[in-house]
C-alpha cells in the first residue's frame, strides 16, 4: 500500500510518501501564493523522488492551512490530528507536541494511543511563530539558521518585555542602539517566545515525553530555552518539519486498511 500526505502550511509546503507502513520519500518547498499550483508541483516532486507514479498511490490526505484546496486528495484533515498522528509515528511514546510553524503554534495533549486527548492554539498574532523570529532575526541582521544557535552562549539574557511582534521589534531596535550583545538579545527574545508557549503548557498540564515539531524545531536555542521554561527535556526529530505531512500520510495508510 502506497498513501500520500500533503502538509500546505502557511510558510512551507510539505509532502510525504509511506510505502508499506515506511517513510521512503519526503520533499518541502516554500508555500507560494497559488496554492493549488505549489500542491501539483510538490506532487510531481515527491513521486519523482520516490520513483513511484501517481496510478500507484492508493490514498491522499492533506493538511494545513491550505488542505481544502486540494480537490484531488481524498479527504482533509486538520493539523492538530496530524501532528498527533505524526508525533507518535515518529515515537509512539510521545505524550505531548509542541508544534510551532510559521504562522501558528499549537500543544497537543496524546493519549498512549497517540489519540489526541487536549489542544490549545495561537493562530491569532505572531507572537510564538517562526514569523516573529524571522521579522527578529531581520532586525538584527541575521539568517534565520545563524539567528538559532547564537543565543547558546548568552551569559545575560536582555528582558524583552512585549509580545506583540512589532512592539518587540523596537524593543529590540531600543537594545541594540544601548549597544547590547546579539546573544543577549536572541536569548531574551526566545525567553519572550517560550513565556508564551510555557503559558499554554501549562494551562494543559502535559506530560513527558514531549516532541517539538514544526520548522522551529530546528531552532536549538530556543528549544534549549523552552526546555528550561516548561522544566521537560524535549525531543526534536530530524523529520520535524514534515511531521504532520507523515500524520496525513499515516491516516490515509489507516483509512485504507478500514
Ligand atoms: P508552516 O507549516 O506553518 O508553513 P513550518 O512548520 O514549515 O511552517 O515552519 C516554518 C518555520 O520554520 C519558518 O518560520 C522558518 O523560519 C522556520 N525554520 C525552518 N527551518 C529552520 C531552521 N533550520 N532553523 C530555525 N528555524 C527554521
């Protein structure tokens, strides 16, 4: 059995091929403005490199912001059942998921059968996103992959006391202007971030093992930050970015064998 996930997120598009209950190919491109257009190229991407054509696939899912728009796939599904799905494809231990993207991030409380028992979301502003960091890393002139790691070796956190991204865009403005160090600044904006999704863990209570999903968990600062914050080792998966591609992929794959 061969099922395909579609993750069209709203920074990155994201697609995913299970062979047989296998991982064997996965494909990201940047989310486009026409989004039917960037789902047929992710497909022709995606059987390209798993060899495979679309005759051969026996079910599609697709997820993300913008899973209605593809009229070819066979059903939809939201990203919290897809990340959940994901999360314990990728570790059926996991109990918890702290997924942050780029314009959205969400907690997903798992039971032991990774079935999802509790959410919370913050779709509404940018505080808490990839977007916040990226307008951040902007500010203070540097890529997004440099902006990550920098803050490892801060001594002095700087306090950065908004949330609201264009507030904390002049609080930032402000620091460097005083002369403060990027470490410093890096490390107060993740302690500023974690402060946000600390508050969602919190209010749902979850347990270990958590997994940080979505593409800032490639963010090693701020997840070493964000573990301090929540007081829980967390654990990042290679395949994070794709994770709630692998959740669409591995329903259909379920929905198949019903
Ligand atoms: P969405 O599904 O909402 O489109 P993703 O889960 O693909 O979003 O995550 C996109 C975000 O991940 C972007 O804001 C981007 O800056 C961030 N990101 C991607 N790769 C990295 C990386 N190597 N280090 C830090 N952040 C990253």
């Amino acid at each position: 059995m061969i099922t395909l996930g579609i993750d069209l997120g709203s920074t990155t598009s994201k697609a995913v091929v299970i062979t047989e209950g296998v991982l064997c190919a996965y494909c990201i491109l940047p989310a486009g403005y026409d989004v039917e257009k960037t789902a047929n190229t992710l497909v022709e991407k995606i059987l390209d490199k798993a060899g495979i054509n679309l005759c051969q696939v026996d079910k599609i899912v697709a997820t993300g912001y913008g899973r209605e728009r593809v009229l070819w796939a066979d059903k939809a599904i939201t990203e919290i059942s897809c990340h959940a799905v994901g999360a314990h494809y990728l570790n059926p231990n996991v109990l918890s998921v702290i997924d942050i993207g780029g314009q959205d991030s969400k907690v997903i409380v798992l039971n032991s059968k990774g079935e999802v028992t509790n959410f919370a979301m913050n779709d509404k502003c940018a505080a808490g996103t990839g977007r916040f960091i990226e307008v951040m890393a902007r500010t203070i002139e540097l890529d997004v992959k440099a902006f990550s790691e920098i803050s490892i070796s801060s001594k002095n956190p700087a306090s950065i006391s908004s949330l609201c991204a264009v507030f904390a865009e002049s609080e930032v403005i402000n620091l460097i202007s005083k002369g403060e160090n990027r470490e410093n600044i890096v490390a107060g904006i993740y302690e500023a971030i974690s402060a946000r999704i600390a508050g969602m863990v919190r209010h749902l209570n979850i347990q270990s093992p958590v997994m940080m999903t979505g593409g800032v968990a490639q963010n090693a600062g701020l997840v070493q930050v964000l573990e301090k914050k929540i007081d829980k080792p967390i654990e990042v998966n290679e395949l994070s970015q794709v994770c709630g591609a692998i959740g669409a992929a591995k329903i259909a794959s379920d929905l198949m064998k019903r």
